[in-house]
C-alpha cells in the first residue's frame, strides 16, 4: 500500500482568536442529534485545560434494558444483549485500528478521535446483578455513544485550536470550521412552564433517610448515596439553558449533548477517571458547603468543611472504595492518594475532593478499568453493590443520566470521563435534575435535605428565572 493511501490522523492549528470559546463554534452544530461538546466552561479548574466538540458521527451505540442498537454507515442497524463496552471498542477498533497516529507536537491533545458520550448510572445493569424496582419514565438510552472520526479541541492553556480528522472519513475544513465564527446564531428562547417539583416532600425525603439510617446500623453498609429528583415542563432551546447554566457555574466537566430522544445538560464539577499514557487518575467529592457573599462567612464555611469529623470520615470512605477499585486494573502497588481532603471551591458550593492515581495494568484495558468502577463510589456508596441495591429499594425512579458519566474512550487508549452530578435530562417537553448526598451513620436528615437543595442552588432558581 503506497504511503498516501495508508489512513492516517490529521491535527490542523486553526486560526481563530484565542478570545473566541469552543462553544461558540458548538453553538453552529447545537441544533445537531448527536452533537456533543466537552467543555470546561471558562473554569479556573486545574483540570480545566481542554474543550472538545464532536458531531456527525461515523457509527453510533445505544443501550436501553440490556439491549443494543449500533447504526453504522448505511447499512441497517442491528440489535444485541454483548457487553455494551465491548461493543464500542470492537467498533474502535473495525474504523480505526490502520489508523497512523504521527508524534508531534501536539502530542499533548486529549482524544482526537474515538468513541464519545454518556454511560446513564442504569447501565450497570449491564455489568452486575442489580434489581430494577424503581419506575422508569424515561425515553433517553442507558447509554449513548457515536464514534466520531473528527473533533475540534481548544488548548486553553496556550489559546489554541485544533481540527483533528481520520483522513479517510468525512470532516469538515480547516475554512469551515475558521468561517463558523463569523456565522450569525438565531437568538434562542428557553422558559420553563411550571414550578419545580420534588418526587418526594421534606417529610418523605427524611422518612427515606431514617430508612437508610437503619440499614447503616444494621451493618449493610457504611455510606449510602441518597438522591430526590425535581422535574417540571420547558419549551425552547436548551442548547440556550445550557449556556446560562454553564456561564453561572463555571463547572470544569461540563458537557451538553444533543440526541434524537433527549438532550443532557451537564454542569459536573467532578471528574470519575482519567487515563493518560497509562496514568489513572480518580478525584471523588465527598463534603460539601454552601457558599456565601460574606467573605469572613464563606472563609468561615471551607475551615468549617475541613475540620467536619464526618465529611472527612465520608471522604476517606470513597477514598478507600476506590482504591480497591482501581488496583484491580493497575499495575501492583502503583495505586496512590497524592491529595486528601482538598478544598475546591465553586460558584455555589466548596467541595472536599481527593485524588487517587495508579498506572493502568499491561492486562486491563481503559474500558475493563471503566466497567470495574462504574458507577462511581462517590455517588453509590459502600459497600457498593449493596448500597445499590438499598438506593432501588428507596428511590421512587430510576436515574438515567444522574450520577452516570460523560466522556471519551480516545484513539490512543486514553479515557477522561465525569460523574453526572449537576446534570439535567431533557426529554418530550420535560426537564429533570437530581441532588442528594452520602449518608453516614452520624448524618442528620434535616441537613442532609438541605445539602441536596445547596447543590443545586445555581441550578433550579437560575432556569426559573428565564423568561
């Protein structure tokens, strides 16, 4: 095969200010089904450095009840019950795997091409025995992702942008792409229709949290991940909710995706695990305070969040939990806490945040390491399976996209994904957002109630507010 028939990976700088964001340009492609943008909303976040967008893609995946649907090319779609993850890496690997990858100096760019998407906390259906006793109301998938052979990715850090393409699939030019900036966007409406409504009172939520309080003292478990949903109508564009959201929230993994059945508005600030030339990293949140507009009130609320028995106690649980996680699929003894108990401190609330890393074993894979911490412990509890099992027994729905994730399995064995906190499904005329918290045997309801309507103080007021 000559040289330049050999497929191979394009990385083309792209002459457009550094002023300019990566959504902005998404903003063209927003009205798109399947459509899907990273985005690290202007965050000072240290994990804040890369936005990605992608649309169009060459091969799509989604999983509903167990069963898969993959479209693909033009040939009809074909339906399965395989491992969901196998699915996509086999696809990886049909479109991608002659695919010349040449070191240069972009070596740093996340992703380039690959598969991108959202893994609903539902799919773990798919990889443990779990009952399914909550309704289920939804028509978004378990999970949703395309294989894309294009993105367009903004280094913040240096102010600058980039279009990567599998030159032997569809892309758009470098002029294209450099022109959408000069392209006028229609002004968009978005409103909700109706107050917030919680699917439980204060009163039902601290009856449910009594509940969990006698299995903590039981022994079924040490902490237990307990959420309320909130849920109303809307019309409008909600590519123009996401903006606001993401504006006011400044929240490092965010994300906006955009599918035939529904749209997802995340505004995450936690990431659930990345790798990156075999480094794995994981960085839980576990402890939470609201802020305040009162400087020596807000100083008061992080000294107070890093002295709290009980959110230390909290943290180092996950911490643990993940730990054993993560050395199931990392090289002996690579696995590390370099950070405890961090503050970082967002638009509405400061957060207690750990980090945990390790080297990825030579025998696992980015997606095994996937599969064997999903969902995330910070948002199930531990133990897990059985924290999972008391979470379907006492929630009254299922959560779809709530506490799930978003994210990439990229061409070079690299994954970045977040966990689905602060993040809204839209679907049929109706949105949704979750809040809740862990529960430990020292939590008092009350507080726990409020906690959940911390999280979400940036949130529910602001989409209230649109006219």
């Amino acid at each position: 095969m000559s040289q330049k028939h050999v497929p191979h990976l394009t990385i083309t700088p792209l002459t457009i200010p550094s002023s300019v964001k990566l959504s902005e340009l998404f903003a063209s492609f927003s009205h798109q089904s399947w459509a899907m943008l990273l985005d690290s909303a202007n965050s000072q976040h240290v994990d804040a450095r890369f936005d990605i967008m992608v649309a169009k893609p060459i091969a799509t995946i989604t999983s509903k009840d167990k069963i898969n649907t993959v479209c693909q090319d033009s040939a009809e779609p074909y339906v399965n019950d395989a491992n969901p993850l196998s699915l996509i890496e086999e696809l990886q690997q049909h479109y991608f795997r002659t695919l010349q990858v040449v070191k240069n100096e972009h070596n740093e760019l996340p992703f380039l091409v690959g598969a991108l998407g959202y893994f609903g906390y539902d799919l773990s259906h798919c990889f443990e025995s779990l009952p399914a006793n909550r309704k289920t109301d939804y028509s978004a998938p378990d999970m949703a992702v395309g294989i894309y052979s294009w993105s367009l990715i903004k280094d913040r850090k240096k102010g600058l942008f980039y279009l990567c393409a599998a030159n032997n699939h569809p892309h758009p030019s470098a002029q294209f792409v450099e022109n959408l900036i000069k392209t006028a966007k229609p002004s968009s409406h978005f409103k909700l229709l109706s107050p917030w409504h919680a699917n439980m009172t204060s009163a039902q939520y601290q009856a449910k949290l009594q509940q969990v309080d006698n299995y903590l003292h039981a022994g079924d478990c040490y902490q237990i991940n307990f959420a309320q949903r909130f849920s109303t109508a809307y019309e409008g564009d909600e590519w123009q909710a996401y903006q606001v959201l993401s504006e006011a929230n400044n929240a490092p993994f965010s994300a906006f995706i955009r599918l035939p059945e529904c749209c997802i508005l995340s505004i995450s600030p936690e990431r659930f695990l990345a790798v990156n030339n075999g480094h794995v990293e994981t960085k839980p949140i576990k402890g939470t305070r609201p802020r305040s507009e009162d400087p020596a009130t807000d100083q008061q609320a992080i000294e107070q969040l890093l002295s709290a028995e009980k959110d230390r106690a909290e943290n180092l649980m996950i911490v643990d939990l993940l730990r054993n996680d993560l050395s199931k699929h990392c090289k002996p003894h690579s696995v590390k806490v370099p950070s405890l108990f961090q503050i970082e401190s967002f638009p509405a609330v400061h957060h207690l945040v750990s980090t945990i890393t390790g080297e990825l074993a030579e025998n696992s894979s980015v997606y095994a390491l996937f599969q064997g911490a999903f969902p995330g412990g910070s948002i199930t509890g531990a133990p897990k399976i059985r924290a999972m099992q008391i979470i379907d027994e006492l929630e009254p729905h299922q959560r779809n996209i709530y506490c799930g994730s978003i994210g990439y399995f990229g061409l070079r064995q690299d994954m970045d994904t977040n966990i689905c906190i602060r993040t809204l499904l839209c679907e049929q005329g109706k949105i949704y957002c979750w809040a809740g918290g862990g529960i430990v045997v020292d939590s008092q309801p009350l507080e726990e109630y409020q906690e959940s309507l911390d999280k979400v103080a940036k949130i529910l007021p602001l989409l209230a507010s649109l006219a």
